[in-house]
C-alpha cells in the first residue's frame, strides 16, 4: 500500500495498483453477466401479443387525468400507491388544477392536504410543487416528450418517464412496475434482476406491430391475473403458452394425462 499526505496533514490510504501477471499483461477483467433470455420462440411471443390485442385492443392505463401534465402528476403521486387511492385523491384536485401554473398558485400546504390520503404526501407536494416550477421555468409550462428531460424532474424516474411518453404522446415505451417485473420473471417471457433489464429485453422481443401497448397488457395482467401470491392460471389467456412453473394448468394436464 502506498500513502498520500492530505491537506489537512492526515494520511490517506490509496490501494496499490493491481498486478500484473508474469507476462507483463494487465489482469483480465471480469466478463459481463451472460443476459437472460426469454423461454419463448419468436411465434410464441407473437401468438402472446396477439391473443391480448384480441382481447383488448386499445388498453389504457388506470391513472385518472386530463391531460399530459396532470398524467405526469398522477404518476409521480402514484409510487407506493394504489392507482384507485390516487384516483380519489387527484379527480376532484384535477377539476380545478390542470396546468403547472395553477398548481404553482395552489401552492404546498393546500396541496398536501389535497393529496393528504397518498403515502408519502409530503414529500410528494414538495416535488410536485418544484417540478411544476421547472415545467415554467424551463419548458414554457409544457410537459416535455423527451425521457432525458423528464428524468431531470422532481420526483421523476424512468418509470414514469415511460408512463407519461407512451399515454400521453403515444411512443412505444414501456414501464416495468412492480406487476410487470414479476411476470416478466416469473413466466419467463423477459427475466431480468432489474426493471431496466426486464424493459430492455422486452424492447427486444416483443414485434413492433405491438409495442405501444405491450406494457399496458402485461401490466393488466400481472394485477388481474397473473397475481403476486396466486396467479388465476385458469382465467389466463395464455395458459396453454405460459411457460412458467407455476403454471397449474399445465400441472393438471400433465397429471391427467399421466
């Protein structure tokens, strides 16, 4: 180890450089983790999307708005909440507040005790407030279509970055929450150990022709359905091509077949 004297006159510790190997080369770096792919063939994929199109064709998300702004609110309002307690919360708050401007002149005490039945309120009125100021300040009071831009929001990742561009401007994005992740895992048509990993594999798999609302019937799916602790298998659609293990319909074909 080799030591480096500070300004204060502490001594820091700075780890020595790695080694080299008898040969003179550096030291291999570690490969990258192999990607996970899906279970399912390119038809079968295909004969997925197109049995949810079938059954629904045009999905819309579950968020009460009236616009792209108030969308934009909506979603940020919505982490660790229920769409139908947000819904409560933001109809009548959306009948007399739809702009950045109006919701800027509202201000932070009457918002939080607008939205004062939302887990995490607080916090979410203070970046409500402050993103709408941005919104003004730097957008001309519009919502931008533009990922990188809204990521620079308050209060606003990529999930609902996604959200926003896919409803209200219609761009084939997708937005892994937390039903989406889990069926992306769990039936193996897109396994990841992250959202982003989950997003990425679907944009490559799943057909153009289905994109746009993809993230909208997975999602309808894994809360309706595909459920967290016991997925409905006999009500699914797609039982018969689901590959998961849990797959009970499949369980009991085998049985009787057996």
């Amino acid at each position: 180890m080799s030591d480096d004297q500070t300004e204060s006159g502490k001594t820091r510790t700075r780890p020595a450089p790695a080694r080299r190997s008898a040969t003179g080369s550096k030291p291999a770096r570690k490969a990258a983790p192999a990607r996970r792919r899906s279970r399912y063939t390119r038809d079968e994929i295909h004969a997925i999307f197109a049995r949810f199109r079938a059954a629904d064709p045009e999905p819309k998300g579950e968020l009460f708005h009236v616009n792209a702004y108030t969308l934009l609110v909506a979603v940020a309002l919505s982490a660790q909440a229920t769409d139908v307690g947000v819904n409560k919360a933001t109809r009548p708050l959306f009948a007399e507040v739809d702009t950045p401007q109006k919701m800027v002149e509202l201000g932070e005490d009457r918002l939080r005790e607008a939205i004062k039945t939302i887990g995490l309120y607080r916090n979410k009125a203070k970046n409500v407030i402050a993103l709408s100021q941005i919104l003004i300040d730097r957008f001309n009071g519009e919502v931008p279509q533009d990922r990188e831009a809204l990521e620079t929001l308050p209060g606003v990742g990529r999930k609902t970055a996604n959200v926003v561009l896919n409803i209200a401007f219609g761009q084939p994005t997708i937005a892994v929450d937390t039903h989406l992740f889990r069926l992306g895992n769990r039936i193996g048509l897109a396994p990841g150990k992250t959202p982003l990993e989950v997003e990425l594999a679907l944009e490559r798999i799943v057909p153009d022709e289905f994109l746009r609302h993809a993230h909208h019937w997975l999602i309808l799916h894994g809360r309706y359905i595909c459920k967290a602790r016991k997925p409905e298998c006999e009500k699914c659609l797609i039982s018969d091509l689901c590959k998961s293990p849990e797959n009970r319909t499949r369980v009991s074909a085998r049985a009787s077949t057996g």
